[in-house]
C-alpha cells in the first residue's frame, strides 16, 4: 500500500510515518516500479506499535535506542518487556529509564504546585482546588495592577480577586 493508505491505517500522517523512517524505528520500506514507497501490513502493524508506545509516553529517542527489536511487539500476544525477575522501576533498559524520567517530571510538577499553592494561599497551600461551577451571564471585569482584565465566570464571587504581589491575577 501507498503512503498514505499506510498512515491512514495507521493512524498518522505521511509527514510522521516519512518521520519515523527517518529516524530509524521503521525500516525503510519497498518501492513500486516507479520509486514510490510500498508498505506491506508488517509495516503497517509496526508503526501502530509505534504510534502506541509513543502515546504511552515514550519519545522518538527512546524508541531510537531498540529500534531494532520494535518489531517484537508486533506478535500476538507480545512479549512482556525486560526480565521476568526485575522490580518495576528498576532503572534498566528503556522502560525503567522512561518510568525514572515520569517520575522526575512529576515530582517536579508536585513541588511546583506546593510552591504556587503556598504563594497563593500561604500557610494554607493545601487548599483544594475550587470545583468549577456553571457559568450564568457575562464575565465580570476585575481589575488588576496592569489594568483590566476578563476572566470566564467559574463560580460565584465572595470577595475581592484584586491583590497586590505575586497573588495578582492568581485568584
């Protein structure tokens, strides 16, 4: 099949599938007569693996560095990923890398949160989240020290969103 019926079946564009191959996670497939490329359903069924594991969180790179052994995911059922014996998290091959570097980014997000939290709300940084209600009318006008500003209605106004410092426009 052509390009585009492969990526349409696939799930992606032909811009992404030129992209994988060139990258190295697809191998570079067959051509027609007149030079087009021709992907057989192997090809296809990789680059659905492909598309899955990168919406799983991997990236490109990651996916880079065993290439050569993507195809392995392709048969059912797939092979389970790493030892049988190893710990999750572990740290080894690219699944442990990639779970150690989530794990960085959310503790990351989690102190970045704490930080804004504690800015906003000081002592009280573990103030939930107030839970959006249904807007009614148009939004009101508030003011700040940089001058108006419109915010969408997402629950009823108690008292002043107008503050100096770093809790401006926060509220």
């Amino acid at each position: 099949m052509r390009i585009g019926e492969a990526a349409a079946a696939a799930g992606c564009t032909p811009r992404a599938l030129r992209l994988y191959e060139e990258r190295g996670l697809l191998p570079p497939p067959g051509r027609t007569a007149s030079g087009q490329r021709d992907y057989r359903p192997a090809e296809v069924a990789l680059l659905r693996v492909i598309r899955e594991l990168l919406s799983s969180g991997f990236t490109i790179e990651d996916l880079r560095s065993c290439a050569d052994r993507l195809h392995l995911l392709t048969e059912d059922p797939p092979p389970r990923c790493g030892a049988a014996d190893a710990p999750e998290g572990s740290g080894s091959g690219v699944v442990g890398r990639r779970l150690a570097a989530l794990d960085a980014e959310i503790a990351r997000l989690v102190r970045l949160r704490e930080d804004l939290a504690r800015r906003v709300f000081g002592d009280d940084a573990r103030r939930p989240a107030p839970k959006p209600a249904a807007a009614t009318g148009p939004a009101p006008v508030t003011a700040s020290a940089t001058g108006p500003v419109s915010a969408p209605v997402t629950e009823p106004v108690t008292e002043p969103t107008v503050t100096v410092g770093p809790r401006v426009l926060l509220d």
